[in-house]
C-alpha cells in the first residue's frame, strides 16, 4: 500500500501551485482594470479642469478689456443690426493645448466654449457673459450645461 502513495506529494504541491497560479493571475487582471479606471478618473478630471480654466482665463481678458475681438464692439444698436454673430478663438498652451470658441450673439450675449483634452479624455465646458447696460461692462453669468 506504501508503494502506490509514493510521489502523490509531488502531484499535490503541483495542483496547490496551479490554483495560486490562477488566484493571483485573476488578482492581477482585477487591479490592472482598477488602476485602468483610476487612470481615466484623473485624466476626465483635469480635461474637466483645464477647460474650466479655459474658461476663466477668457472671461479674465474680456473683463478687463484685453480681448480685443470682443472689448472693441460696443453695445451699439447699429452693431446688432449689421453683425449677427461675431466670433474668435482662443488657445491657451496650459499643461495641454486648451481651445475657446467665443460667439457674441445680437448685443447683450457671449457664448464662451471652452475645450480640452488629457489623455483619452476630453472635455467641453460651457459659460454665458452678459452686458449690462448700467455698469457698462461685461459680466460673467455662470456656466451652461453642454
């Protein structure tokens, strides 16, 4: 009866090594999708956050005037009848190239479209300026959802 058992130790420790074999190979696979996911996470979040600085760093330059294309159109009634739309872009190197689209529309409304990408990822992040009349400036209304 010895003499059959003999060397069934061996196929033993083989079979224990195959299913940590497996064990860990499906570890792996598991935290290689988890750290795939936490990789898009950060790169849909900063596509998030450069366009949203596209955004601020435009609105910046037309409340202070700098933004030529726009600061130089008055709110003139004559501007609305000969314009419909008026429109520039805007690229500001960041961390990544970030490109805004600005649309005036009639005399009161700016349209600020501000896209951005980080990796796979990209990002498009919408704000509406005013004009107001009284104050004789632009102002920042908040953001659109896109």
């Amino acid at each position: 009866m010895r003499k059959k058992l003999k060397g069934s130790a061996l196929l033993w420790s083989v079979c224990a090594l195959l299913i940590v074999a497996f064990v860990l190979t499906g570890l792996l696979a598991i935290n290689k999708s988890y750290a795939e996911e936490e990789i898009n996470n950060i790169a849909s979040r900063r596509a998030e956050y450069l366009a949203r600085s596209g955004v601020e760093l435009t609105v910046n330059l037309i409340e202070k005037g700098e933004l030529r294309q726009i600061s130089e159109i008055s709110s003139s009634n004559d501007y609305g009848k000969k314009y419909k739309n008026r429109e520039a872009e805007i690229t500001f190197e960041l961390d990544e190239p970030v490109t805004v689209n600005i649309s005036k529309s009639g005399d009161e409304i700016i349209l600020i479209k501000s896209d951005a990408s980080s990796g796979n990822m990209k990002y498009t992040m919408c704000a509406v300026m005013n004009y107001d009349t009284i104050k004789k400036c632009w102002e920042f209304e908040g953001y659109v959802k896109y």
